[in-house]
C-alpha cells in the first residue's frame, strides 16, 4: 500500500499530465460557476470600470469609485485585450474567463516549480483544489487579485529555506508583501510574518555585507510595487503616501465595528422594505418591528446615543467578526437568497478547515514542532484575522486567513502523524465545531435581520 502511495504521488508529482490532473477539478469547479452566470454588483462594476478607466487613461487614471483601494489589480488587468463589460459565455463577461485561465495557468507554472518540495501537497489541496479560495476567481473583486497572488506566491515564498542563504527568499518576500499590500491596504500586517522570515534568513547569513546585499534586495522589491502608487496619490491627492487618507477608507474603518453578518447581502424580511445591508444588533438598539429596513442599517453605528458602548460589547462584536470572516454559509460573495439553511456544506468545509488548521497549529506549537514557514502562516492568519475584528465581517475579508487554516489542515492530515484514538477525538470534535458554528451562524442571522427567527 504504501509502495502504490509513493508510486502515485511520484506520477502525479513529476509528469506534466499528472500536475495537470491535480488541477481538473479547479477547473471543473470554475467552468460550472462560469456557465451559471456571475453576479456582478457594486464593487465588481467599479472594478470593471476601473479596468476600463486604465485601458483607456493609462497607470494615473482615477478610480475614485473604489476609493482607497490600490491601482495594481486593475491596472494589470487593464493590459489583458479584453472588454469588461461585453458577455463572453451566456451571462459571464471577460474578465471572469480571463481571470480563470490565469488562475488554472499560474497554478501549473507554482506546481512546476515546486513538484520536488515538500509544499506540494499542502499548496496543491489547501489552495488550487480548494473551493472556498477559487469560489472568488471569476468575480472581479479584490479577492480574485488576492486568490490569484497569494495561492501562486505563498508557495514558492515557503518552498525556500531561510536558513539557506540565497535570492529566492528576498526576492520571494518582497514580492509577497508588495503585491498583497497594493491589493488591499490592511494587508500591511503581513509585515509581520514576512519581517519573521526574513530575520531568519538575515541570521543565517555569513557576514553584515550579505545581510546589506539581501535587506537592499527585499526592500527595492517592495519599493518597485508601491512606488507607482506614491506617484498616483501624488498626482492626485498631493501626497506620496500610497494610501492618502480618504473618505473611503474613513468610512471603512467608522462603520466596520457596525457589520453583523455579509454586508454585501440582499436578504430581505417581509417588514424590512427594500434589501439593505445588515445590521448590527450588537452596537445598536433595535427599533421597533414595524420601521423601515433604512433605519436598521450599519449607519446606526454612527449615533452614539445608541452604540452599545463597554468592554463586553466590543469584545464580543470582535469574536463574532472572526467567526462570520470565517464561516462560509454560502460559496457565494453575494448572497442572492432570503432563506437561510441551518447548515450547508460550504459552511461545513469552512468550519473544518478553521478547526483542522487551528488544532494542526496548536498541537505544533505546543510540541515544539513548528518550522519557520508553519510559524508564517499562523502570522499570516493571525495578524489578518486581528484586522477583522475592527473593519467589515464579510467572509471574504477573511480570505488570507482561511488560506493559512486551508494549508495548516491538509499538513495535518497528511504529516500529522496522530494515532487512531487522535483522529477519532479530532474528528468528533471537528463535527461539534461544526454543528455549533450553524446553530451561531443562524443566531447572528437571525439578529441582523437577515433571516427570520
């Protein structure tokens, strides 16, 4: 059995059709979302006009529409011959099609170069076959630029040792944190897992001159990435900061503490009036029944005389934005329908991995086992999961953490190591998990208005 095992990892490993195999059921999964047809609303159709905007206008066109949100991700999409706004498949425009291909051809090259590293497996399941990352491919939104990036970068930046000394890790680093960093501004605390690595790999280095050498080389990589979004903000707003400040960004910050549940959902109840984003119960006194939807959205948020002040509430506001980053009700990032199930099997996988990924990190921390990279990615979906707690509680800002949580579980599985007693333990925890996390997903449901009770 165990001879068939290696024999079938090293086909699929190290033959162009067996990588490619490993990447059908991506490519399955991508062409039934296409021919379904993809929900483009709100920021998807500034995205498109952005990209429309730097077709037309070139790297300093302003696309004021999206506010604070960086340049890279439609400006480098900008450079794709393709028209946003013409259908393509039935209902799906371009940009879904294009973005797909890219994703399925970025994944061959990332697999390619890293078939003989022991990341193989934990890239190949915990981020190309996995639906809770790709579900965001098609969507033109931050999280299809953010899957794009993180699932082909973070592999390659783990694939290196850092205690060897080298370019790749620089060079990997730096184009980590750039690129995350100009696709959504609060992913500058991904600094920090980037900064641990690379103190690792300075250590290891032989003399002050090699350090210099690879400080230099990492922080020009960086550079080269932000610096043309110093040059717009420059042009723009008179200021060299790549993320002057902007209403955008107040408003994100001010109104963040006041999501409940998907602000970008279209539940409606019979009493509600006309579908608005939902509101929280937890910072806001709950009007009366009979009021209209408008007076219950997150705006309430605003009005001190009725925010929930005290240390309870806002720690408890913090626990349930971690959890809604992180519970998939649906593998949708709209959600289109007024009926809520008490549980779903995207819901399920969410939880598992969170709960698979989370005992995986503990159990190699309270061993003493844990390598450098495995250190990175508890940062990772630390650090980002942190930043939830103060801005929206979409599952979608939770991306770069059930990343993490995706690559952490599949190590688990695969290098574990747990005996048959563990597993059972694990696995009937992982179903209490589960089954918690939909009776409090429809409770915190429930409380935003969003379903009935």
């Amino acid at each position: 059995m165990l001879t068939r095992t290696r024999r079938l990892d090293e086909t699929l490993r190290g033959t162009a059709g067996g990588r490619a195999a490993l990447l059908l059921p991506a490519a399955v999964f991508l062409s039934v979302l296409l021919f379904e047809g993809i929900e483009f609303c709100c920021d998807a159709n500034a995205y498109l006009a952005a990209i429309s905007g730097h077709q037309r206008d070139g790297l300093f066109h302003l696309h004021d529409t999206v506010g604070y949100r960086a340049y890279l991700f439609p400006y480098l999409f900008s450079w794709v011959p393709i028209d946003p706004a013409e259908p393509l498949v039935g209902a799906v425009r371009g940009y879904s099609a294009v973005a797909c291909a890219l994703f399925l051809g970025a994944a061959y090259v990332v697999m390619q170069a890293i078939k003989d590293s022991p990341v193989f497996w934990p890239a190949v399941l915990g981020f190309f076959a996995n639906p809770l990352l790709i579900v965001y491919v098609p969507y033109p939104l931050q999280e299809s630029f953010l899957v794009l990036t993180f699932t082909t970068l973070t592999p390659w930046l783990l694939a290196q040792d850092p205690n060897r000394p080298g370019w790749q890790l620089p060079v990997s680093a730096g184009l980590f944190l750039g690129i995350l960093y100009m696709a959504r501004p609060s992913n500058g605390v991904l600094a920090l897992p980037v900064l641990y690595l690379l103190a690792i790999h300075l250590r290891a280095l032989p003399n002050h001159q090699a350090r210099i050498r690879v400080a230099s080389l990492f922080a020009g990589i960086t550079l080269a990435v932000v610096i043309p979004q110093s040059a717009i903000s420059n042009r723009h707003n008179d200021s060299i900061l790549p993320y002057s400040a902007t209403r955008a960004l107040s408003f994100q910050l001010a109104s963040g503490e006041a999501y409940a549940k998907y602000a970008t959902d279209l539940f409606s109840r019979a009493d509600a009036g006309r579908p608005m984003p939902s509101w929280n119960p937890l910072n806001c006194d709950s009007p009366p029944q009979g009021k209209k939807r408008k007076q219950r959205s997150f705006l309430c948020s605003f009005s001190s005389e009725n925010r929930r002040e005290g240390l309870a509430a806002t720690v408890f506001t913090g626990l349930i934005h971690v959890f809604n980053a992180l519970n998939y009700d649906t593998l949708r990032p709209y959600m289109t329908s007024s009926r809520g199930s008490l549980f779903s099997v995207s819901q399920g996988l969410s939880m598992a991995v969170a709960f698979l990924g989370g005992f995986g990190a503990l159990r190699k921390l309270a061993l003493r086992g844990a390598t450098p990279q495995d250190v990175f990615l508890i940062l990772v979906a630390g650090t980002t999961l942190a930043v939830t707690t103060i801005t929206a509680a979409e599952t979608r800002f939770g991306l770069l953490a059930t990343g993490a949580l995706s690559w952490l579980a599949v190590d688990l599985i695969l290098r574990g190591q747990l005996s048959r007693p563990e597993w059972i333990a694990v696995g009937f925890g992982a179903a209490c998990f589960g089954i918690v996390s939909a009776l409090l997903s429809v409770y915190v449901l429930t409380l935003a208005g969003a379903i009935s009770p």
